[in-house]
C-alpha cells in the first residue's frame, strides 16, 4: 500500500497582465502554500490551469511578455518551495517556446528538480473559452511517480475526451488523475462535475478535479475510484479560496476493482466487432 498527502490549492488569480504583476502573484502564492505547509506538511502541492496568470484576453494578449520558458520565474519560485519542504509540485503555466504557446503543467520533484511537463491536448474554444486563437494543442502524455503513486496531469477540456483519461490508467497505470482546470461558470461549468465523477468511476482512479477560485470560478472536487451517495466526493467552496488537504491510499483502488470488475470485464477491442 501506497499513501499520499496531497495540497490541492484553489486560489483566486486577480488581473495579471505584466511579468511584474506576474512575479508578485507567484510569490504571494508560494507565501499562502509555505504557510500551510509550515503547519501541515505534505507530499505534493497542485495548482489549476494557468495558475501564474488570469485567464483573459489582456493576459492572453501579452504571452509574449508573460509567457515562460520551463527554466522560468515559476519554476525559480517553486523550486525552491519545493526544496524548502521536500515536497512535490505541479502548477500551471503559459509556456513559450520560440513563438510558440502551450497551457502546460509543469511538475518539480522534492528536490526542486524538473520532472517533466504536460501541454493541454485539446484546445478549448467555446463559452467563455478562446484559447485556439492564442495557443497550440500539445503533442505528448505524462506520467510521473510521487512516493511510488503514479500520476498524471490533464487540463480542464481534456476530461471531456473520455479516451485520454482510459489511456492514462490501462495502458500507464496511473493511480491519481490531476485534472487542474480554468472552469469559468458558462454554459458548460455544470455538466463539469459529471465528467469528474465519471472519470474516477469508470477508471476507478482517484481524480482531482481543481479549479481556481473567484466570483465566475471554485467548486472544484476529489473523487476517490468509487463515489456514491454514502461516500460522495470532496466538495471544496464553491467561490472562496481554500488549500485543501486530501490523503489518498493506493489500497483503495484494488478494493473497488475486486469489487466492481469494470476494467477486467472489458474487451480488448470494441471496434473489431461486426454488425448485425
């Protein structure tokens, strides 16, 4: 058996249109995490989508000043928090490379080392979403390990495409999803939460589901492999700021699948079966 302490942070972004603007919201963010992790330690922070930047046109409109390389002002922060408390970190940011910009989580080992990064497969352009006249899909899955779990990162349209989370658990075997998302309240922020639910259930993985805070965002959720009415997920406000402490145990995965043999059951393949 395998145990996890995690920091899920859903934290308010306020008007980040600068590198200034950007490199003051990083560090009062590393200050509200190294508080909470001088109270409580734990195994690894997660912040949502594009956590270095708000998610609007003005900020979209200057990537070019506040986009960042994978060695940038993030990585410089939070490396060091990262050493600072042992802990792994994964966080969101605009990342640039030449002309080019990806939403990316990046994620840093205990030793403030780069691991690796994640860019969004599937860009959103749609509500309140305009990503696809700023930014280019990503090319690649990502798989890291954090005290023997294995984990990997999506963001926010990608739970849409139920493929991309099946592939990640049968074929990886990954044991916790990080779905970190930007879901402003639009037309499609309530079928959201279904997704989640749905993803842990049928991959009977655990999946965290975090959005960032504020008026038009929050009401991010944790789903263990099985959610039900007695064991529902955890809710986190449904606006306000909030760290949240989550513990998962690997244990609990083989429980469920004992249980319900979804996975075992089944085929290997649907698509060579003939009609009738």
């Amino acid at each position: 058996m395998s145990k996890l302490k995690i920091l899920a942070c859903q934290i308010e972004i306020g008007a980040v249109a600068t590198a200034a603007q950007r490199d003051q919201h990083l560090q009062d963010v590393a200050q509200k995490i190294r508080t909470q992790l001088t109270l409580n330690p734990h195994d690894l922070v997660v912040l949502p989508e594009l956590s270095s930047i708000d998610y609007s046109r003005d900020s979209f409109g200057n990537l070019q000043e506040i986009a960042e390389p994978l060695d940038g002002p993030s990585f410089q922060i939070f490396s060091k928090l990262a050493q600072e408390f042992s802990v792994a970190i994964v966080y969101g940011m605009p990342r640039k490379e030449a002309n080019h910009f990806h939403i990316s989580q990046v994620a840093i080992d205990e030793n403030g080392e780069l691991i690796g990064h994640f860019d969004k497969l599937h860009i959103a352009q749609y509500g309140a979403s305009m990503e696809k006249e700023y930014f280019e899909r990503g090319n690649h899955l990502f798989v890291f390990e954090v005290k023997g779990i294995k984990v990997a990162p999506i963001i926010c349209y990608d739970i849409r495409i139920p493929e991309l989370s099946r592939t990640l658990v049968v074929e990886h075997d990954v044991q916790l999803i990080l779905h970190c998302g930007a879901y402003a309240r639009d037309d499609s922020f309530y079928s959201w939460h279904h997704f989640s639910v749905s993803r842990a259930i049928e991959n009977q993985v655990f999946f965290l589901s975090l959005n960032r805070a504020g008026e038009n965002y929050g009401n991010s959720i944790f789903c263990a492999p099985w959610v039900d009415e007695n064991a529902p997920g955890v809710a986190f406000p449904q606006q306000d700021e909030m760290l949240q402490s989550l513990e998962i145990e690997t244990d609990q995965i083989q429980d469920i699948r004992r249980k319900y043999t979804f996975l075992a059951d089944r085929f290997e393949s649907y698509s060579a079966l003939g009609l009738k």
